[in-house]
C-alpha cells in the first residue's frame, strides 16, 4: 500500500467533485457545498489545508432525485446508502474511492466501509414553532445514539467498555437496516410540510447549530474552490457564522486543528 499525501487525496475529492458537478448540472439537481467545504471555499478558496474531504447537502427532493439515478454516475466509484447495501452510516449517501484505505482506530474492529469517501447529506424540514422543535430534535438526537451502539467503536475505551459495546452491537446488528430506516423516516418527517428551517440531520454537528432558515441556503451561488467553481448556499456569511461563529475567518491554532488519518491507495505498484 502506498500512503497518500494530503494534496494526493484532496486532488482525488477535487476530481470527482468537478464530475459530480456536472452530473448535477447535466439532471438539474441542486446542491450546495456544506460545513468545511464551505468554510475552506471562503477562508482558503479551496480546502482547508488539513482537509482530506468534501461535503455537499442537497434538499430532499433533489437528495431523493439523485440517489435514483445514482447507478448512472461514473462507475469507477461506489455510491452507498443504506437502502441497498449494509454497514452503512446513518441515513446519508456516501460515494467511496475504489483501492483505497483509511487507517482508522475507531472503526478498525467494527464492519464499517474503510475506504476514502465523499458524503452527500439530505436537508430535512424542520418544525417551526420552538416547542415542537425541541420535542423532534430529543427523537433525533435519541435515534442517532442507538444508532452509534450498533458498531463497536474504539474511542479509546477501556476494554471492559469494549465488551458492553460488543454485546449491545450483537443484540442490536440484526436490526440495523430496520434502525436506520427508522431514523430515515423520521428524518422525513416534516417534509410534507411547509416550513421555514431546514436541518442536515445525519450531520456530527449539533442539532441546534444545523437548523436555520432556508433562506440561508437560498439559490446555489457559484463560489471558486481551487481551480473550479462550485455552489455554495446563497446567505454564505450567515450560513458560516451559525455553524462557526463570528470568527469563522480566523486561522484555528494547529492543536485545535482535526488531525487526519492515513489514508492509503491499495492499488499495486
């Protein structure tokens, strides 16, 4: 196996982002780089150095849109959601570098896919009133943690902690796929639904940072992200402060910075 370099695998993202871009283009379907890659499209014109990804969200319809014609996308990559294929996480779509490794501790002993990857989150309605919205986001934030015990990750635990993980993954691994389409289904919840916020709901980031109106996102907005254009959601600076705050522009020092993983190419030399 050979180790890649940072620039390696950002150029791999950069790649299939510009072809992604244009399928979406070509199926008129809407998408907006999110959360880092928005970030690091504004602070960096590009990735953030240390990045080693991108995401993009995509409002149900279009999310639902894409996953149908999926199959016709470039076949030198795998598209995986859990609707046709298990060990899948959570309930967003992940397209996955074919011949590669990443080296992580976490997922090591667990099922789950390890290779590169470049996730696509659905963006859900959300309730409006803030009553009903604290009562949804307990039945996320409740279904994403059982969720998280049917794989034994390592975050760095004690092995006795690891032995109670083994044995709520056994009783729970036979009912993933039902799980998670629970989960999907909630998520969906509201989507009939007229509303003014909107929620990436798969996402790590906190329910409350994640909700906002939809107005933020607005029209797709073409932003330059390294030698491309790509879009970003209309209301960038509001959109960026609410995730990030008011500094978001700011440099974080390096010990506050996400320490990346080794991530390999499998092809033979």
């Amino acid at each position: 196996m050979k180790l890649l370099d940072i620039k390696e695998v950002q150029s791999m993202q950069l790649k299939l982002m510009k072809s992604l871009h244009d399928f979406m283009l070509k199926n008129h379907i809407k998408y907006y780089l999110i959360a880092g890659s928005a970030l690091g499209a504004v602070r960096h014109h590009g990735f953030i150095p240390w990045d080693d990804d991108i995401d993009i969200g995509l409002f149900r319809d279009d999310y639902e849109k894409f996953i149908q014609i999926a199959p016709f996308f470039d076949r030198n990559y795998e598209i995986i959601n859990y609707k046709y294929k298990n060990n899948c996480n959570y309930a967003l779509t992940r397209i996955y570098f074919p011949n590669t490794y990443i080296e992580n501790p976490v997922i090591e002993n667990t099922k789950l896919d390890k290779r590169l990857y470049f996730d696509i989150f659905p963006l859900d309605n959300v309730p409006d009133d803030n009553k009903e919205l604290a009562k949804y986001e307990k039945k996320i934030v409740k279904k994403k943690k059982l969720i998280s015990r049917i794989d034994v990750k390592n975050n760095n635990n004690s092995k006795l902690v690891l032995s109670v993980k083994k044995i709520v993954s056994i009783a729970l691994t036979q009912f993933r796929n039902p799980i998670i389409s629970s989960f999907d289904k909630l998520c969906k919840k509201y989507n009939n639904i007229k509303t003014n916020r909107v929620c990436s709901l798969s996402s790590q980031y906190s329910f409350k940072k994640q909700v906002m109106p939809k107005e933020i996102y607005g029209t797709p907005t073409l932003h330059v992200f390294e030698t491309e254009y790509f879009y970003v959601p209309e209301k960038l600076d509001e959109y960026l402060t609410i995730l990030y705050g008011a500094d978001y522009s700011e440099i974080p020092p390096i010990k506050k910075r996400r320490k990346n993983l080794n991530i390999y190419s499998t092809n033979e030399v």
